[in-house]
C-alpha cells in the first residue's frame, strides 16, 4: 500500500496558526480521498510548512449503482436529458415500479486520480483564519506557497492548482523540498514519504512541531542546570517558539542587575511578550538574571554576536518597564482611580468606576459571609480595578491585578489588601489556583458575581454558539471558588445583592431580579453539573439535590450522601420502589384531575403492609426533619433508607388500585407521603438508574 506525502512550502506562517491547519489539512484530505485513504492521516507543520504523510490504496473499484430516471411515460425530451446526462443509451434501461432505471456498474479509482481531482479544490478553499493574495492570481493561502511536494508510493503526482483560466501561480507539485534558508538553501529531491524527515533533518529542519518542543525544552533546561538554575516553565511560549524556528539552538543570555529590582512578573512579561524569552530562577524561587533564547541558526561563533544583540534589546525593553514601574509608583494607586469614571466597561453596564462601586458594596456585602474583615474587603475591592488605568498594565495588560497588589504593598497597605488585589481575577483557567484568604475571596467572588449580574440584567446571556464575555468561565470560578474553600453562601441572597447594584445603570433590574436571580441559579447550577461530569462524578446526585437550595457546600454534601446509599443495592431497591410510587402517583393524579396530598386516615389502613409503612413513615419523617435541621445528610439518607422493607411489603401484598373508592384514595396518600418524605432530600426521580 503506497505512502502519500503532501508538503505545502510557503513564507513563514504565524506560530499560532501552524498546528490547526496541520489537522485541517489531514481531516479535509481525509474526507476527499476517503474512498482510497487507509487509517488516519499523520500532519506535520513548521513554520514554512504544513503537509502530512498517509497509507493509500493505488486503486479500489467503486460498487455499482442504480439511477432512477423519469416516469414512464414522460415526455420524450425528459428521458433524453437523463440519457444524455448519464451517457447512456435507451437499451441500457428497465422499467421497474413505474421509472426507468439505469443500472451503471463500479468504476476504477486510481489514487493518482483522486489526488488530480480533488486536492486542487482542497487548497483552493483552505480554512486559514487570514488569508492573503499575491500576483494576479485569485489562489489565496496565509502567505505566498512557493513550492507543493506530493509523493505517492515515492513518484511525483504533478497535481496543478490552476483552474478556470487562473493558472495559480503556475503551482504544480513535484518531489522537491527545501532546506534550512541558511544553512541549506536550494531544492533537494525527496525520495519517499518516509525519507521526507530525515532529509529535512539533514538540511536542518526538524519536521515535527514536537520534535522542536523536544529540543527547545531539553536545551534550555540543560543550559540553565549548569548554570545552577531552573527554567520557569510556559507550555504556551515553549510551543509558541517551536513555531518561528526550524533548527532550535538554545543559548543564554544575561539581565543587567539594574534591573533585578523589576518585579519578577514584570521581567517575564516583558521578556515573553516582546522577546519570546524564557524566564530562569533560582531553586528557591528567586527569580535569576538569565534568560534563555532560541535561535534559528548555528552561528560560527557560537553564538555571542547573537546572545550580545538580544541582552542589548532586553535592556531596551527593561528601560521601558522601569519607565512605568518608576512613574506608577510615584503617582500611587489612589491617584489612578479618578481615571476610571473615564473607561468605558460596557456600554450598557456604565465605566470601571461604577463597576468598581458595585464590586465594592458586594464585597463588602460578602465579607462576613466568607470570614472576611469587611473594612479590608471594602478598600481591597475599591483598588481592585485602579490598575488599569496605570502605565504598567496599559503596556502589559497581562499584568492586571498582578501590578495592582505591587502597588498596594509599595503603598504600605495591609498584606490582605494587596493579595487580595492581586488574586481577584483568579482562577485565570482550570489549572489556576483559587483564591484561599477570605478578603482575596470576597473581592474574587464580588468581582465575577458581578460580572454574572450585569450581562444577565442586560440580556448578553451566553447561547450555544458563544459567551464573548466570557460568563461560563466565571460562573466555573464561583463554582470552585465556594467548593475549594468549602464556603457556606447563599447564591439567591449574592445575586440579589448584585442585581440592586445594578439599579443605577441598569434600572430594569429591580424590575426583573427574580426571573434574572432564578436564570442566574440556574445557568450557575448547570455549569456545577457539568463540571461535575467533566470529573466522572455523579452529576445526576448533584441535579437530584438541588431542590430549592442554593448553597453549592450543602447540595455537594447531599449528593455524596445519596451516593452513599443509592450506589449499594439496597439503595437501588429503594430507588426503585420511591420512583414506582412517583410514577403510581402521576398516573392516578392526571387521571383524578387533582394531587392526593390530603393526610392519611389511619382508620382506613386494614392491611398490616400499609399500616407498617405508615408506622415507618411516621418514624422516617422525624428522624429525617432532625437530620436535616442538623444538615446531618448521612443520618437523613439512613432514615430513608428504613422504607425499603415496608415499602417492598406494601408493594407485593396491597394493591393501590382498590375497589373501594375511600381505601384507593387512602393508599395514594400513603404513596404521597412516601414521595414526599424522599423529596425533603433529594428529587429521586432525577437519579438514573
């Protein structure tokens, strides 16, 4: 079975594009060449390269098909056109069930075919993100294709792009490739798809983005270990790097100590944002001054002349970063706030400054909820966006937050304060540690409750196709921000509060806070669930539990006790028998046209089985109501469990349904109560089986 190898040779492509448009490339030439393609396509992608290696039949017979024509019957001229469409002649039909069909047998695909059919196409209309055009040609790729390779089984396939009068750029593919611009440069000819990375290799490319990552990682970290040092790790800047250079050399390169006195933070960002640098640090954490780059090429000298020109442009960079750092400082925190009346947050939901004014009341609201001082919580929210109009962040707004709490300590305020500035966007994403202090906790809290608030008050609620403001993320940081600390919050009450926040810019929301508040629980909720699915955890538990509560710490504690009980089989008999006595239930009261929620009358009890569970009920139910009014969850679930027996025997030897109207209304009371003793825990009819 014939190899086949795609390489499309270009002008660099963007970093952040290569590794999507390998897949693309593999799964769009999966579907076109579907009918030959064997297995899954492997793509490769580089930074003036994207292509990928597969296994192809050389041939496969397409299986015969039939065509149903006109009518018989019709007009002579339809039953032309069909023939003349099919190339066939009027012998070439039958008749059958009032049509004329065509039977037309299996044909030969070659792969060589195949790719002359339909890669043009493929590329003609490939999804880059950004696309250009250049020359006279209509053919658009990222950035000029220079040069197409396409191997099979080793010989060349001169697939032509042009079509349609368009010659594109008179690109046609052929069995050649190119090297390393520098060290390399010119055409060489490629043998076979599985002699493609060796030759690259050998002209100084390494083919595979994890192959660079490989040597990226291994070389740095060689490097800063025999400096003493570690290097900090960026997964997103590693792969970043692996995208600009074809043959990564790692060399260091040193900071002026002028600068070590820069936040930590601010040297990475700089070094990052505008260098593609990697930080180094000391084992304990300091932060070193070294840095290490990649280089394209293995310079004669080792690289100096390189390692000297970039310390030169780092300390350029650094310059300016001691530039804001300086004046920031000088001008102080406090004096950034006046700033924010002037930026716009939303158009509906007012500036910085009347967010910052809600946060601030919300925090101060939530402090004692969380264990936080209020005073604390009040003054680290009202400086919590002051940041922003700072020259540091307007450089870097990587570093939102992060400056604020610097400021903070240079200011001489409390640790709590500046920490809590600090942490308040987090968590950033689902590795991002939450915030644990309790004032870092209310500002974060009273920050993204906020957020929540405002796009629901104005209709920006996230759909199935989009969240531009990112609502889901900060609902999932409530979530694990209450769940982390094992918080005790009322999420009716924090919303309500947030909703009358809004009052001034939003004046609907005193009008609609309970649908809002109720939309708002509820998107919050479901996204509790999911995150509870995305862990393996029993999410049905969870969606069981909630009820009315609104108290994320108290519904995870019921659905762990009803894991306790439902996951043994005991618990799924009793499972069973509750929901069958739903189910009797909803049947009997759509057919009655009215609930039997009226009390049991233990005069009509006559068989011992519903005089049993009527006893057991009686003792169930005060046990429970303790239980719960002690949020002993474990105690409550036990106390349920103590139906099973009597609610088995109630089953097999009564029967509902009685004859008598008085008894059949007594016994789905019975049931009633049954039902509503499990619903004081759980609604177990959510609980799959």
């Amino acid at each position: 079975m014939p190899e086949l190898l795609i390489e499309l040779l270009s002008e660099e492509i963007p970093a952040r594009m290569q590794a999507r448009a390998a897949e693309d490339l593999a799964r769009l030439c999966k579907a076109a060449l579907a009918p030959l393609m064997e297995g899954e396509p492997q793509g490769f992608a580089g930074p003036r390269r994207i292509g990928l290696v597969a296994r192809m039949q050389a041939s496969a017979a397409t299986a015969a098909k039939e065509e149903r024509g006109p009518r018989i019957g019709a007009p002579e001229a339809a039953l032309a056109g069909f023939l003349k469409k099919h190339g066939a002649a009027r012998e070439d039909l039958r008749e059958e069930n009032g049509f004329h069909v065509l039977a037309k047998p299996g044909e030969t695909v070659t792969a060589e075919a195949l790719l002359h059919a339909r890669l043009p196409d493929l590329l003609w209309s490939f999804p880059w993100p950004k696309s250009m055009r250049w020359g006279t040609s209509g053919f658009t790729w990222v950035r000029p294709l220079q040069r197409m390779l396409v191997l099979l089984g080793g010989v060349a396939v001169p697939v032509s792009l042009a079509r349609n009068g368009d010659d594109a750029h008179g690109l046609v593919a052929g069995d050649l490739t190119e090297g390393h611009r520098v060290h390399a440069p010119g055409a060489v000819r490629v043998a076979s798809a599985g002699d493609h990375a060796a030759t690259l290799r050998a002209r100084f490319v390494l083919r595979d983005a994890a192959e660079r990552m490989a040597a990226i990682r291994d070389g740095v970290t060689a490097l800063a270990a025999a400096e003493g040092l570690e290097v900090v790790p960026d997964e997103g800047l590693l792969a970043e790097v692996a995208g600009l250079v074809e043959w990564p050399v790692p060399l260091l390169g040193r900071i002026d100590d002028a600068f070590m006195d820069l936040p930590a933070e601010v040297m990475r960002t700089s070094m990052r944002v505008n260098q593609r640098y990697f930080a180094l640090r000391h084992p304990d954490g300091r932060p070193a001054n070294r840095f290490a780059l990649v280089a394209n090429i293995a310079a004669s000298d080792g690289g100096a002349a390189l390692v000297a020109g970039n310390e030169r442009v780092l300390r350029a960079r650094l310059s300016d970063a001691r530039f804001f750092w300086d004046g920031d400082l000088k001008a102080g925190l406090e004096s950034f706030l006046p700033k924010l009346a002037g930026a716009t947050f939303h158009a509906q939901l007012g500036t910085q400054a009347d967010r910052v004014q809600r946060i601030t009341a919300l925090a101060k609201h939530l402090a004692p909820q969380v264990g936080a001082d209020a005073a604390l919580a009040e003054q680290a929210a009202r400086l919590c966006k002051a940041d922003l109009a700072s020259g540091m962040v307007g450089e870097f707004p990587e570093l939102q937050g992060i400056m604020g709490g610097h400021y903070a300590r240079a200011a001489g305020l409390d640790a709590r304060v500046a920490d809590a500035i600090a942490q308040h966007y987090r968590p950033l994403g689902p590795t991002d540690a939450v915030p644990a202090e309790p004032v870092a906790v209310a500002v974060a809290l009273a920050d993204k409750l906020d957020t929540l608030a405002g796009f629901f008050a104005i209709g920006e609620k996230p759909t199935g196709s989009g969240d531009p403001y990112a609502l889901r993320r900060a609902a999932l940081g409530v979530i694990r921000i209450v769940r982390e600390n094992g918080l005790r919050l009322g999420l009716k009450d924090a919303f309500y509060e947030a909703r009358m926040n809004l009052a001034q810019v939003v004046p609907a929301a005193l009008d609609t806070w309970r649908s809002d508040t109720a939309d708002l629980l509820a998107f919050l909720l479901e996204r509790l669930r999911v995150q509870l699915r995305a862990e393996g955890a029993r999410h049905d538990l969870v969606a069981a539990s909630i009820g009315e509560d609104d108290d994320i710490t108290r519904i995870l504690a019921r659905a762990e006790a009803l894991r306790a009980i439902v996951e043994t089989p005991e618990g799924a008999d009793l499972l069973a028998a509750v929901k069958r006595a739903g189910n009797i239930l909803r049947i009997e009261e759509k057919k009655d046209g009215h609930p039997h929620d009226a009390p049991v009358d233990p005069a009509l009890l006559e068989a011992p089985e519903e005089q049993a569970l009527n006893a057991a009920l009686g003792a169930a139910e005060a046990a429970s109501a303790r239980a719960m009014a002690a949020e002993d969850f474990a105690a409550a679930t036990g106390a349920l469990a103590t139906l099973r027996a009597p609610l088995d025997s109630f089953f097999d030897k009564v029967v509902v349904n009685a004859e008598a109207p008085a008894l059949r209304a007594n016994r789905l009371r019975l049931l009633n109560r049954v039902r509503a003793a499990a619903a004081q825990l759980a609604d177990l009819a959510k609980i799959e089986a």
